[in-house]
C-alpha cells in the first residue's frame, strides 16, 4: 500500500470525518414534498446538540414533523384512518430525506401521530439527538420523564431513564404538543397516538405499540395507543367535511414556525 504524507493525511482524515457526518447538516431549508407536509425540522438540526466553540463538529439531530390544524375536531377520523395517515407519514419522511440527501442508515426508523382536538401532530423518532427530551430546557415533557422514573424505581427499586434517551416519537409528538399550547395539559383530551416503525427485513413500516419506556410516558400523558391489529383505511379530509388543514411546523430549537399553508387532501 502506497504511504500519505503527513499533510496528505491530514486531508484524508478531515474528509472522511466530513463524509461521517451527515449531507444533512448544510444550511437549506427545502419545501416538503407530501401532502402532509412531513419536513426536516432545520432549526433543530442547525441548533441541537448545543454547539460548543472550539469542539470538533459534531452529527447533527435529525428530526422530522408536521402540524395540520382543522377547523374542526379530527375526532371522526376513525382508528384505521389514523393508521394509513401514520403510514403516509412516514413514507413522506423518507422521499424529504432523500432530498436533503440523508443517508438511508440515518433515516429515523419510527413516524407518529398524535390526534388531538382540531390537530393532527406528526413526529419521528430522532437520530444523534444526545437525549433531546433530558437534556433541552424545562418543560412537560421533561416533568412527565421524571415521573415516569419515580414509577420505575418505586416498582423494581432501580434508577432508570427512558430507553433510547427518550428519542422516540411518542414523546416528541408531546414535545410538539406543548410547544405549540405552553401551560395546556394533554391529559384529559382523549388524544390518540398511533406510530409505525420501519422493518428491515421486511422493507417497510409497520403498526407498532409504545415501547422502551414511551407505553409509560403514553399512559401518565393520557394518550390512547391505536391497535396494531387494526386494518388502515382510505381517507379523504376534504369529502369527509375536515375540509383543507393549515399546514405548519413547529421547530422545536431556535426558530418561528413556519407559515401555514393550505393543503388539498392526503
């Protein structure tokens, strides 16, 4: 094997380190391809983990989300409805992280949706996030984290966080929720839930129940999970009389939402 010069070295380490992180990290902001306007969260991923001056760059969280707000209650979208609409959620994700160019290996793996008064909120689970929900300012999310420890700990006598460093969708989506309505509590709102998660060997999403921690986060928020056995329905807002949603997004880290647009159906 031909030897490097020491400089040459050095360039070859700093572009493969470059390669290592994501294409992602370039500072564009592209419009969402579907219907639901499921896009990458740019704020977060520009801003999150925290920047430290001086330090070696660092992976980026990747994080994606939609809002949709109705003029009235999504409560007549059945369960099967939710489900397919969870699913086109997810397929959205993927086609906008081709876009951005995000390698197949750093695509979250799971999509939810949270059903809650006149709101549809979509989030994934997230990658290189450094344990966003701990580790981001104080809020309700955060409280309910804690609580969910108290119970563990008072049922098996052991400290544990929240697998996954509580990256999943599940507590994203209430992330979102309070973002969007700071000082209004879920619980009480008969909100559902329902997330599909990508299976490998089978090369596809699908129907999963709150796990690693999130079915005790659903439980103290007061979310209802969908059942995986149910069958996915078609859906139609316009013709069901949901009419077109405002489509939006709340960035979670460092910047305004996005403007509302209008939406035919999905």
């Amino acid at each position: 094997m031909i030897g490097l010069s020491p400089s040459y070295l050095v360039l070859f380490i700093c572009w493969a380190f470059g390669v290592l992180l994501d294409a992602a990290n370039d500072k564009v902001r592209l419009d969402p391809q579907g219907p639901l306007g499921i896009t990458l969260d740019t704020a977060t991923r520009d801003n999150w983990p925290r920047i430290v001056e001086g330090a070696l760059p660092t992976k980026r969280m990747l994080f994606w989300s939609s809002w949709l707000k109705f003029g009235k209650t999504v409560d007549d979208l059945s369960d099967g409805q939710l489900w397919q609409i969870v699913h086109d959620a997810h397929a959205e994700m993927r086609t906008d992280a081709a876009q951005y160019k995000v390698p197949v290996r750093n695509i979250p793996t799971a999509m939810v949706v949270l059903a809650v008064g006149n709101e549809l909120i979509f989030a994934s689970s997230a990658k290189n996030a450094n344990s966003f929900a701990y580790n981001y300012e104080e809020t309700k999310v955060k409280n309910t984290l804690h609580l969910c420890q108290i119970a563990f700990f008072e049922q098996s006598g052991e400290t544990l966080e929240h697998k996954n460093g509580a990256n999943c969708g599940e507590v994203l989506a209430a992330q979102l929720y309070y973002t969007i309505h700071p000082g209004e509590a879920l619980f009480g709102k008969g909100a559902r839930i329902a997330a599909v998660l990508w299976n490998k060997a089978e090369g596809r999403p699908i129907q999963t129940d709150p796990f690693w921690g999130c079915n005790k986060f659903v439980e103290v928020e007061g979310l209802r999970p969908l059942d995986i056995g149910d069958t996915a329905e078609a859906y139609d807002f316009e013709t069901m009389g949901l009419g077109k949603p405002e489509i939006n997004q709340m960035q979670l880290c460092g910047a305004p939402a996005k403007k509302p647009e209008s939406s035919s159906n999905a």
